[in-house]
C-alpha cells in the first residue's frame, strides 16, 4: 500500500532536517516502541509493538538510510520482522523553504506478507493510518524541542489526510485510549491490489493464532 502527504513546520529546514536525519530522534518519532539500538548514523533498530484489533503484533525493525542530499532529500529502507508477519518499507521526503517555514513532501511505500498481510488493505489501512498520524504528531513535538514552532498546516492545504490542528497536550493524549482516537480522514493511498481476504490471523499474541513461518513466503 502506498501513501503520501505533505506537512508544515514553522520552523527552519535546516533545523527540520537535523531532526530527521538524528537516528536516536527517528527511533523516538515511531509509536509503542518498547527499545531500539542505533548502530550508527544510518542504521538502527527498533522492537516495536504494534496494536492489531483484537490483539497485538511485535516486530523487530531495521532501518538504513539509502539516499540523501542533504538538507532537502532522504530516502529510508526498513525492513521488520514477527511471528506472522514480515514487513518492508521504502519512504522518502523533500524538504523546501517556505516564507520561513519548512514544507514536507512525504510518500511511504508499506509491504506487509504473511497472515497478517493477508488481512487486506481494508483491515491494514486504518491502522497503518494511525501510526503515520502518530509519527507526525511525534515529530511536531521534536522539531518544538529542537527550536521550531512545531506543525503548521497551512489552510486548504493537504497534510497527507490526516487531523489537521494543534498537536494535543500530553495531559489530553493520556485522558484518551490512543487506539479509539479519531485521526481524521484517511491518508492518501493508491490503490493496489487488495487480496480481499476478510479471514486472517494476525499471529498476535493476544486471542489470535499466527500460522507457523514456513507457511508462507518471504516477499522483499
């Protein structure tokens, strides 16, 4: 599944960039991390838990920088790992100055094999939805740390389809089950072929029953 975006800080590119480019800061952006380890200044790893429904899925992630000219283009790879489930990743974002401000142009390319992708995009979309919504939120507030003004969405402008506003206080966001937010409208998506498979188990732990690896293939 493929998705794309486009936010807005109010802060400087160059302050924007050394954020992004900070792997023990990337590693900190990804929601229900439980540790993660940065071997050096382009590859880390991170143990992720990642909600599924009614249960939950565990991952072990490795991310590399590919490609980057900096302070405007960089390129990730990831590729993760669980009990049904394999996942790789390919994302990319550009950075421009904006009137003072920094624009970012993202796109994220998510392929999931193994039972849990055999759930369909329809199941996997709200979800993966969800963590983008959270790695951005995550990011206005390292960017606010590091000496920017956080997000800035301009009006009518698109921000990947996510909620649009201020970033809520940490106080709010501990008054509310992270899983039952409303996180806006979907982000943009392109179409690919949904395997429409409503049955599936997400190998989770919890009440579900991944299937054993070797019954499905390893897609990279």
């Amino acid at each position: 599944m493929k998705i794309h975006g486009e936010r807005s800080f109010a802060a400087p590119r160059d302050t924007v960039w050394s954020v992004l480019q900070d792997p023990a800061q990337m590693a900190q952006l990804m929601p229900h991390v439980e540790s993660f380890d940065v071997e050096d200044d382009r590859r880390w790893k991170a143990n992720v838990k990642i909600p599924l429904g009614l249960g939950s899925l565990r991952m072990s992630i490795n991310f590399e920088k590919t490609e980057e000219r900096a302070p405007e283009f960089s390129r990730l790879h990831a590729k993760g790992t669980g009990v049904g489930a394999l996942m790789n990743l390919d994302t990319r974002f550009n950075l421009s100055e904006r009137g003072g401000a920094t624009a970012m142009a993202w796109e994220a390319d998510v392929r999931i094999a193994g039972p849990v992708g055999s759930m369909g995009q329809r199941v996997l979309q709200p979800i993966v939805n969800q963590q983008v919504q959270q790695v951005l939120t995550a990011l206005d507030e390292q960017i606010a740390k590091a000496g920017g003004g956080g997000a800035t969405p301009p009006q009518g402008s698109d921000s990947g389809g996510l909620a649009r506003g201020p970033v809520p206080s940490k106080d709010a966001e501990t008054e509310t089950d992270p899983e039952t937010k409303d996180y806006g409208r979907p982000a943009e998506t392109t179409p690919e072929g949904d395997p429409a498979v409503d049955a599936g188990s997400s190998g989770a732990e919890e009440g579900l029953h991944p299937l054993e690896e070797e019954s499905y293939s390893d897609e990279r």
